[in-house]
C-alpha cells in the first residue's frame, strides 16, 4: 500500500511535521506533533504509531469483544475517567460489538477565511483539498474512525455507500462512530463493519471544514484521544485510554466468572437473589464462589498464553 | 378560622385516623396491609395471594397472550378506565407479548433522613437493607415487576444481567416494566423474557430509595395497582384491573373472528371496504357474519373448558 | 384604499377566474376537478387515471425499486425540487422499498360547521359519510395512500389491521403513508406492505375531519401532488413528481455501476479512496472507468426492453 | 371493480360537482370563492365583507378584550368546537390581548411546477408575483393576520419590521398570529401590535409559496376560518366561530361578576374555598349571590348599549 | 421457596406490620397519622403544626428571603442531601422569591375504583368530596402548597384565579408550586403571590384524583418532606429540610459578607479575580478580609436579635 | 493593572510564547502563537493586540451598537460566510444589545490524564491551575467571554456572580457568551453586562477542563475566531470576522434610512405595502427615495467624524 504511504507523508508534510522550524503545527486546524501525541499519551505502555498515537496490541482487542459496558463502568471512573461514555446514537448491527483503535477527526462549520488557509497548505503539500477523504485515506487496521460533526444532520455525512466500503476494507472491519450523519443507509446497512450514528441524510457532506485529525475529540459528552480504545455494545460506546484496557479485561475475566456462577446458583432455585448477588452472605457459599473464580480463571487466562 | 380546624378534622376521620394504636403501617413510605390491599382491590373476582394481593387465574393469563392492546381499549375506558395505558418505553422482545400479575415497586430520589428510617426498620426486621434485591426476592411465578424509577436513566437501573436472570427464573419469564433504566443490555437481550424500559445505561441503581412495595404506582399517565393484569404488545402496555379481565378476553375472542371474517370477504375482491367493515352494510352479509360469528366461537370457546 | 381593491380584484383574477366551465369545485375542502389537477401536473409525461392523476408506467415503477434516497437526490434539487424528502418515520419493514403512486388524503382538526357541511354532501351523493374508509375505497393497484393527519398520535390512526389489509389488497401491497399514526401494530407487523407512520396508538380515529383528496398536501417538509411516484428507503421518503421519473431511475443506472466498478478497485487494495472516488485521478483508470460504464450500461438497459 | 368506480361518482357529487354557476376556482391552492365563503360560514350571524368573510362587529370585539381563555372555553367544546385553542407561541406583547377577524394565509414548502402556474395567473392578472406582500396588501382594519408556515424558522419568517409596521397602520394594530417566524424581533418589540410566533430568525422569507388565501387553516390543533374571532391572551388563542360570539361575551360577563363576588367573600376571611366556590354551599349565601348578580348584570349591561 | 416467605414476613414486619387493629390510617392513599408525621421528620427542631408537620419559624422564613439556590447548595449536598433541587418550571413573579412551608399533595391518574373508595370515605366524614379545594382549605398562613401532578397539562390545572386568589389570602401569600398546569394565567398573573409551574392551559382539572396530602412527594427530581422550607429564586426550588435551616441563613451570613468584600476588591482595580477569589492569595489581604467578615457578622447579627 | 501584567506574562510563558524552543505551542489544548493568531486572521484590517489578535476599533464598536441580526445577514453570507450565527440562548437583558471582541474559551469534559498535564505546565509557569479564573484574567476592555462549555447545565457554570461582576469590571460592561450555564442567576440579573447563556443552574463549576483559550470554538452552528466583533440583539448572536465590520455597519446607514422613508410613506396611508417595499415601484417615488437616502446618508455620517 505504497500509495497510502505517499500520501502520508504528504500529509505529514502538510501537517508541517519535519518540524525543524518552530513554527509549524498550526496543530489546533490541524493534527499534533508526534512529540506533543507522545507527550498527551505518556501513560501509554504499549507501542506507537510512526506518528505518536498508541497502539493498543490486537491481542487485547480481541479480548476486548467479550466484553460489556458495565465492565468498562468497573474500572474507569475508579481512575478518576468519567467522562468515557457515549450513547444516544443510532446502531447499524446493534448485535455486533465495534473494538478498535481512535482515529480521530474534527470538523467545524465552514469558515472560509479559516478553510482557504486549511486548503492553501494542503494544496502546497500534494493534496488536492483537506477533506473527510484526506483523512480517511490515512486509516489502518483497526482503526476506528472517530468523527465530530457536532450532531450535525444535513450535510453532515461523513460517509456514504462507497466510502464505507472504503473504511471497512482499510480497517479490517474496525468501524466508524460519527457524532453526525452517514448517507446511503440502504446500502450501508448491508455492509458488515460496526456503525455508530446519529442520524442518516440522502445529503453529502457540506458545509463544514477539518479542524483537526488525530486531535482530542469530544463525543457527547466523553474526551477522545487518538489511540483510545474504541469499545461499543447495544448500551453506547466507551474510549477506553490506553494505560487502563489491561485492567478492564482482566477484571471482566471475573466478572464473567461470577456472572456464571452467581446464575449456575439461580438455576438451583433454593436462594433469593440476595442470598448469592452481588456477594454470597453464607460463608460456606463465599468460599465455594472463591475456589470457583479462581479455577476457572486459571482456566480462562491458560487461553490468553 | 376554626372552619378550617373542622375541615381537618373531618379530613381525619376520611382518612382512617380514629387511630387508637401507635404507627402501624408506616404505609407510604412501605407497603399496604392486607386489609387495605382487599379493600382497594375489593372488585377483584379471582383468589388472591397471602398478602390480598388478586391473583388473576392462570388459565385467563394464557388467553389473554392473543390480545393486542386495540383489544383492551375496547373494553375499559367504557368501564370509566381511561388511564391504564402507557406506551413510549423501549421494548426488549417486541414480538413476544408480555403477560402477568402486576408486583408494584416505588422508588423515590433518596433524602438521607427518609432512608435512615426505612434502613433502621429493614434491619430490625432481619434484612440487610431495603433496596431493589428486596422487593426482587418476593416476586412469584406470574409476576411482572412494575416499576416507578420517574424515568431516571443514570442510577436509575432497576436490574442487570444477573438480576434480570434471577427475575427471569422467579417469575417463570413473565416480565419486566420499569419507568426508568436497565443496565447489561447486552447480556439481558439474549434472555428470553419480555421488558419494557425507557433506557439503557451502564451505571448500577444508585441515589434513589424504595418508597412502597407493592402499593399503587403511576406508570406515565397509567395509575397501576398490585394484582393488575399486566398486558404488553409491540405498542405500548396495558394495565387491566382483575374485575375486567374476563370481560376483556371474551370481547377479543368477538374481534378475532370478526377480522377472521372480515378478512375473508376482503379476500374475495368483490367489495369496498365500507361495504364489509365495520359492520356489513347488506343485510345478507350481515346475517352471513352473524352466523360465522356463532359457530366460530362455539369453536373457540370450546378449547377454554 | 381604493388601492387595496383593485388590489384584491387583480388577486381573483389571478386565482383562477375566467372559470367558464361548470366543473368546480368547493375544492379546498375536497378536491380537485379534473381539469384542475391536469392544470397542476401539466409536465406530466404519461397517461392519466380517469380523475386526470398522473400515472406513472408500472415497468419504471418497478426499476424505481432499484433507487435509493440518494440518487433521487442526485437529480431533483438541481431541477428546483428542494423539498421533495421527509423522513423521521417509524418503518414497519425497513428492509422493503416502498413504491407506488401517491393517493393524498388531507385531514384537520374537526370543526362542527365545516364537517356537518361535507358530510351532508356526502349523504347527497349516496356516501354514508365523508371518512377515511371513502377515501380507501378509491385506492387502485399500484397507489400509496400519503395521509397529512399533522403528526397526531391519540385519534391520528389512520387505520388499524383490517383497513391496512384491505389497503394491502387493493394497491397490491404498494404501500401507506401517515403523517399522524396507525393502530394494530401488533397486527399489521405481520402483514407484508411497507408503511411509514409517526406512532402507533390504539386509538380509533376521531376527532378530525377529511378536508381534501388528492390534493396538495404536506408531508414533513415535502410537498406531495397526486401522481408523485413515491419513494421510502431505510432512510426516508422521496415524492417525485412524474416528470422527473425517467431522468431518475436513469440517472442511477449511472450511479450503480459507478458504486460497482470503484467497489471492485477498492477491492484491488491498491488505491486510496481519493485515487478512485468519486473520479479516478487517474487518466487511464479513468478511461478504464469510462468504458467500464459504457459496456455495463449497455447490458442493463438491454433488461429494459 | 365497478363497486369503487360508483364509489368514485359519488364521491364527486358529494363534493360540490354539478356546481353550474361560473364561480371559478381554482381553490385549492389559492381561494375561496364569495359562495364557497358563504356556504362555509353559513352560521354567520353578522354583516360580510365583499368577499364573503364574517364580518364580526366592532363592538363585540371590543367587548371580547375583556376576556380570558378559560371564558372562551367555558362555551365552545360544549357546542362541539373542540379544536379551536393553539399555544406555544412567543408572545411579543404578553399583557396586551389580541383580538381581530381572521385573516388566513396558508403556506406550503415550495414546489416549481405548483409555484411556476401561481406565478404565472398573478403575473396575467397584473400582481407581480403571488408573495406575502400580496396578502398582507389585502388586510383590513380589525384583520388579524392568521398564517400557517408550519412552524418553520429559517425561511418561515413573514415579516420583519418594515412590513410588520405596514400591517399595524392597516389593521389599525389588530395583530399577527403564525405558526412559523418572524425576523427583525428587535425593531417589532417597539411596536405596539400583539403578535403571536413560534420563533424569530434573521432570515427572509424563502422556499415556501402560498398554497391559500382566506381559506381554513390548520394553527397548532386548531381550525381556523376565514372571519373566526382571533382572541389571544397570556396563555394562548382561541379561534371563534361568529355564532358564537355573542354568547361568549355575554357568558363572561356571568363569569367576571362571579369572580367578583367570591373574591369579596373570599376577602372576608369567614370561609373556607368550599364554602363558597364554585357554587356557595349555603342557601342564603346563594341566593346573595343570585341577587349580587342580577344587579350587577343589569348596570354592566346598561353600558352596552 | 420458604426462604422467600421468611423474606415477606420480615419485610412485613419491617414495614410496621404487627398491626393489631384494624385498617386505620390507609396512608398509601391518603395521609400520615401524626406519629408517622413525626417519626418520619424526627430530626425537625421545631415546633409542630398540631397534625406533626414541622414548622419552621416564622423569623428564619424572613431570613431566608435573603438566600439564593447557590448558598442552599453550599449546605444541602454536604449533609447527604443531594435531590432536593428541582428547575424547569415557568415561574409567575421571576424578581420575587418564594418562602414558606411546604404543605404537599399528591395526584394520580384517575381510576374508578380507587376513586370510589376515597371518596365513599370523604363523604363518610362529611366532605363532599376529594379534590384540590379539600386540600387547599387546610392551608395555613406561611404554607406553600406543593402539588405532585406529574406534569399534566391539559386538566392538570390545579387551580384557576379564584383558587389562586384564595390561596394567597389563606397563605399570606405565601406560593404554590406545581409541577402541573394552572390556568387563568391573565388573572393570576396579576396577583401578588409567587408562583412556580410547568405549563398554563385553559381546561379545569379533571382526569386526576388525590392520593395522598402531606405526604412525602417528588418534585421532578427532588424528594419534599411536608414541612420543609421551600425557596424558590430566578434559578429554581430548593426543599430544605428543617433541621438545615438554621445552618443554611447562618452560612448564607458569611456568603454575604464574603462577596461584599470581594466586590469591593474588584472595585479598586487593582486585582486579578484570582488574587481576591475565592480566597485571597496575599496573607495581608486574608487578615484583611478576615476581620471584615467578623466585623460584619456582628453587626448583621446584632438585628436577628 | 500592572498585577494582569505580570499575570499575562506568566501566561505567555506557559503557553510557550517568546517561543525559542521548538516545543512550545501544544497548541490543541491551549493557545494559539502569536505567529498562527495572525495566520488564521490574515484578513484583519486592523490594528491587533500584542498575541495577534485582531482589535477592532472602538469607534465601529460604537457604530455596531445600532445593528441588528438582521443588517449582518445582510452581508455575511454574500461574502461565504454561513456559519457566524446562534442562538436558542437565554439572555439576560434582552433589550440592551452586546457588543464587544470576542475571548474565546473552549472547555472539554475532564479527563484526567490531559488535566494532569494542562495543570503541570501552568504551574510551571506560576499559574496555580489552568481554569476558568486564568482565562476571565486575561480579558480586556471591550473584550466578550466566548465560551463553549459544550451546552452543560450541571457543572457547565462559566461563573456566579463574582465573577460576573468582575468581568463586567474588566471588559467595562463588554459581555459573556457561554454556550453552557451560569450560576447566580439572582445575583447576576441586577448587574447590567449583556450574557447570552443555555441555562441557569446552582452548582459550581466542575468535571471540565479548559482544552484552548483564544482559539476557534465552535458556539452552536457557528465558528467564532479570537477578535471576531460578537453582536447580541433579542435575537440571537453573530460573528462578525474583522475584515467585513466596516461593510456591515456602513450597508446599516442604508438600510435605517430605508427604513425610516418606507415607514413614512406607510404613514401617508396611501400605498399598499408592495407600493412602496422593499423598492418603491413609481419612478417618481423611486427618485424621491434616492435622494432622501443621498441626503440623509450625509446627515448619519458627518457624525462619524
């Protein structure tokens, strides 16, 4: 996929990377340094991106499918993240999970002394115009393209038919979230990539500029940051960060434990709920409980090796 | 204004006071006592349970599976019923109808003073706390939980996934109703039992304080009592008070072979729609659909005993 | 203000005088004369039904089921037709297009004075009343009924199970449109014609009264005329008038093999989306495309004779 | 199928056809003609403009400003008008009450082939163009504007300032009532005219076309016609038909005189509200208040004449 | 399943059971006796109304004329007291503030049979009838009357002018809040009590029966005890629980105080906010302002005595 | 105010002005440089504060105060510019209007790992925190606070009444735009500065972290830039880009002119409205308009000298 790594550095160049001067980034229309997305996701412990963003490693992704948002719930405001959750959104394949990693996107209303600049450097940079393309050209496997359009309707469509063919084809099937519209929902639909959105509109995009790619985004009302872990369920969707996504499915290992064994004891029916959940009372069931979790979690954890 | 001193006192005397004996029932804040329960639900023609709680026959319950909610309308707000339906909730299983014996629950935003009170009584009392697991491990088979949450989405999560599951095998799946919020989406909608809620959201209940069991409660514009036929379909929910149900099942039983026949005449392409429906215009037809309604339900009615 | 006179003479004028026909009218509250509709749908291309309602050939009807929102949007605001779209529907099978010619009914709010003078008409002409069951009685195969109930839930059902069977009859399942509600979800969930609607209630009408058929009437922000070919997709509706029927399904053979030739270069792997979408930058894939186009065009549209 | 075509025939007799006088036209989507006003308005009780309108008199008007909704309810929904209140307007002036006749304007999104044959009779009849000005060109003293733009902002504006100020030397201060927008909210707040709106915005009017003048329109849930008393008050307005004018304000008198008398009562302090209101328990205090009054009714009356 | 009927069993006797005499109270739908009064607001150090109802005296009432929602908040969520807020609500007199006691009652969606019962008992001790006018004869000077009426608009109207008018008398102008409707909102409009409330609508009450009168009820989202201090500024309604009063208008003393000074600060322009707020950085300015506060403080405090 | 000084300088030095280093900037989540403020603002034709922000003088500031939205829409979106307008605000003296330079504020839902370093820098720099205090300390004469706190009640409270008033100390009465809440409401409605605010709520604010200062933010469906002249009338709010102020408020002579001559000429009660408006149809009226606006344009501008 030479082509797309020509246009990243073009873009890169656009973005004023190479950076010798001071000057450069213009980051907030724009995207950041890798410096500044090193410095903004410093508790990352996994690896990055050429360009600074994180990589939270495909094995943990997969993990990831199993689980729900109470799990993530579990652990994030207990860190001190409360503001991770999104929901209200339209669902494509409501019974199909969406995980992957934050490509994010901002856009504003059209501005044109504010878009002539924007277009001015990406024309001296080799690209014909900074558009909804120009982003969605630079995403990768596993990517989840995350997308401010201000819940924007008409003109709003940060994608039809076409181009979420596009999308899932370069991400493997990641998916997209959009805080705005997607157009040609008819054909979108039978499409197998996870969507998130808040309407749909037969309208293509207009009206509106890039502000800034790979950039904090807000969704609703959680903070985005490129790399987040993108989790989505029936519920809503949760950007989980980095340094945190070990934590979640390892805790959510036992979560699924207790939820096994906390039903086996229901399906007994000599217990009222609160007999067993959330926590045995009976000793004797406690230590039972306890033995359980930890066998079977030996047993779960043998498959991660 | 000794006018109004006399007003209180006859309000008094309205109200049940003479009140020789201290407290008693503490009722608002809890639970009718089984006199009060008979006396409000003194129509109901059926047995009850323990509590004085009507318990619609089992063998009513399954007939009213075939009902649509155009069937109930038919039949209570004639009977001077006109608040007993509520719709606008999201529906778990929307083609799977939900039928059962309304087990009321009240819950109101939690004032430390008032929750002091109920807490000291649940623990002199043997139990823990007062708190949704509670009133959870009272419900029967036949049971639909009907719950007042006012709509509270956040904390305001009646169940998750293990609760719900618990419910599910008490109540011998018959149901779920809350003005309020479930959690555990995901895991909940591949159980097999019907519920109407008004969102979804990952947070577990929280800030509010069981106010009544099993007294009457106000579903959106519905007033719902215990021991109501709790009757839900792809619209909405309808709350049938015990005295009507038999009423209403028969009348359906009317309108069933009514659009059987109707259905039929259309099916023959030779009329309007007014010539047949509502009511044949012909006197020929009409007698051929009087006919077919008397020998249709002999047919039906045959199965009941 | 003699001024205003004259001023009020030249709007007479204006509106329609000359008028030497017996014809007529008191249309407002009914409906057009035939010369009157021919007048309002003169660009019409085709035949007419006898009322002078345009009727657009079945054989474009059926390739109309081919089209999405999107391509009707790709050719009617560049004539001047801007509000041509509705959406915000409740679909009853999302997955089935809805085809057909537009039937309007308007309703309003009813009014003793005004309904007591349509329905004594109607009682001269031998109607037992002016309702919604005069109006489906007109219906022919191919029509879908677009009702203007101005979005009312309690008393705005248009129809209920066996009026929505008898409509499925007698247009052959060509399809309702309600901007108000139906009743019998439950029912006519499981019957195969496509509906759009605002709510469902189980409310028979009332309350209003019919004040015009085939008329021009008001859909969301759409205008309809008798005769439009109707449109809904998972995303909406489209009403378009006759005259653009043709140019559309035309245009979005177009469209259809463009979405298929740029899907198979994505497939290729080798591009960025901006390299092919939505033309390819590429001189020779251009060309590539261009002939690609012409060999398709020529297969499809041999199905057409 | 010829069950629907005698259905059909019918239907057109019911609705007005054998019509042999050269009345015009055309109705739909402009006027009413002078018969078409009288027959719709048949219950008129009082004098009609040239074209037909209701002509309420002055001096009922002037009478009707001493009213409140709730005294316009107290007779209409009992004589089966039940549909003539709307509200959830912005009122510019709310403790100046409006009252005015009627003066409809119906809107509707614009279509060109429908605007291109409006168009095209206005210009034959010497109007430059069928618009808002040539409504509001026709208003007469005492006329209140009544305009259906269905509730659209942006474009939905039938006014600002300048022709806002037209209007109130016109109608001589009568008022505005629509059910879409207004611009120029900054210079109309200085002007002393009741208007009723949904929203301001800057925008001019745009991409609607008049659909009717002087025809019944739809506000909110209500029904107006051509010459209904307009009545507006802090709450919201009420639509009047003529005949029952009359009895409106006759009847408020009763109400205002009895609030008069139970507020004195109510001011003595003996009472409680029971005692008195609505209807005093006590005989001699009815029959006080039965003397109370006559007495009054006699000396309000006397000022009438 | 014994284990779920020890479960009733405690919970019945957690509820007060024991219950040796007969029925009394039917408190669900009615009211508390004076023990449950009292129990219920144990914490209260007051005086009692002789029904059990606290009653905070008449001199922290006048000073807290002087509180904004801000310095209830300063106090309430400190306490565990975090649901005693409401908003939203369209208040009559936005520049005069709401003080009293609250004297609460609840409504529910009519039902016959409930209905039947409450009022074969109040016409058992000699009222007519159980409606808003047997509530509201029980107010007392300084009561607030605080309606649950869910909302409701149409007949949802608690009381119309004359009630209003009595209310204010009976009350000394105290205030109403209502989460409902009122109507004659021209009349009331013109009277000079405070007023809080959802909607205006011309209809009577109707459709609704009491449930219950001095009973804890919700508020939107906050739970009110009767007898709690109700304050309602521009912003909204606090519920304040007697024994917080005190430490709510003694704390409001120091907010005073401390924005005095800090206004003079910013006065002399000589400050950034930061420097002066909220709490001055330089050690000579806090001595500063903390001998201005306990200056002041004595002095405000001097005239409470 | 050699204390705001100093304040700035440390500001400055936080933000990585003087700028030696490559690193500086982190634009995205604080401030532009000096060098891109002038960039994105290229088109400024006026003077600029010493960050590059554009000032636009006081003496067209002066002249703006006689616009209306109205007169801006006159001249934006002709120049590209669609997206400078918002409203759906509450505003706090509706009858004055605000004028001033826009201080842009961009807040995003906390999240911890990004709050850890925005406070790590500016505590670097001197600053105790980054927050809501540092930016209103940078404000200046004329300036207006334009906040985007993302429509947040709870928590979403840009300030309470200290604050309020010492911006209006600060900027001398300029104004607040906050696309979020206030607090204080009581307090802040007897100060006289113009604010345009989504709500009032008593909480502080909390759960939100200041993510720009003087960088785009989007209010609404506008695109606001540092420098930009708001305007704030009854209707909404425009921002006006430095480079069209001079248009604007010249076209506005015009077009107050025109006001005032159709106005007279409606005074004469000769004319309909089309007669005369928007552009007199007589020639000779036509003439006589023009030479009106020559002289009167003369007469309005020699006061600008």
């Amino acid at each position: 996929m030479s082509n797309a790594r020509n246009h990243r550095r073009r873009l890169v160049l656009a973005f004023g990377a190479l950076a010798l001067t001071p000057i450069l980034t213009h980051a907030q229309l724009f995207t950041l340094t890798k410096e500044q997305m090193i410095e903004y996701t410093a508790q990352n412990p996994f690896e990055r991106f050429p360009d600074g963003r994180p990589k939270v490693p495909d094995a943990l992704m997969e993990r990831a499918r199993e689980l729900s948002s109470e799990e993530v719930l579990a652990v994030l405001p207990g860190k001190g993240f409360r503001n991770q959750y999104a929901d209200g959104f339209q669902i494509l394949h409501p019974r199909t999970k969406l995980v992957g990693r934050a490509f994010t996107v901002q856009f504003m209303p059209l501005r044109p002394d504010l878009d002539g600049i924007i277009n001015a450097r990406a024309q001296a940079s080799g690209l014909a115009r900074m558009n909804n393309q120009a982003a969605i050209d630079m995403l990768q496997p596993g990517d989840v393209l995350v997308v401010d359009l201000f819940g924007q309707k008409e003109g709003g469509t940060i994608v039809g038919d076409n181009l979420f063919y596009y999308i899932m084809k370069a991400t493997k099937g990641a998916g997209l979230v959009v805080d705005g519209a997607i157009r040609d929902l008819e054909g979108i639909s039978r499409m197998d990539m996870p969507a998130y959105f808040r309407q749909a509109h037969p309208t293509a995009i207009s009206n509106v500029m890039i502000s800034g790619i790979n950039v904090p985004v807000r969704i609703g009302s959680a903070t985005v940051m490129p790399g987040d872990l993108v989790f989505g369920d029936a519920e809503g969707l949760y950007f989980i960060p980095p340094v945190l996504v070990q934590q979640v499915v390892d805790n959510a290992d036992v979560i699924h434990i207790h939820d096994e064994w906390t039903r086996k004891k229901f399906d007994e029916g000599k217990y009222k709920s609160s007999d067993i959940y959330s926590t045995p009372k009976d000793p004797a069931l406690k230590k039972e409980y306890e033995e359980y979790l930890k066998k079977r979690l030996e047993e779960v954890r043998k498959n991660y090796k």
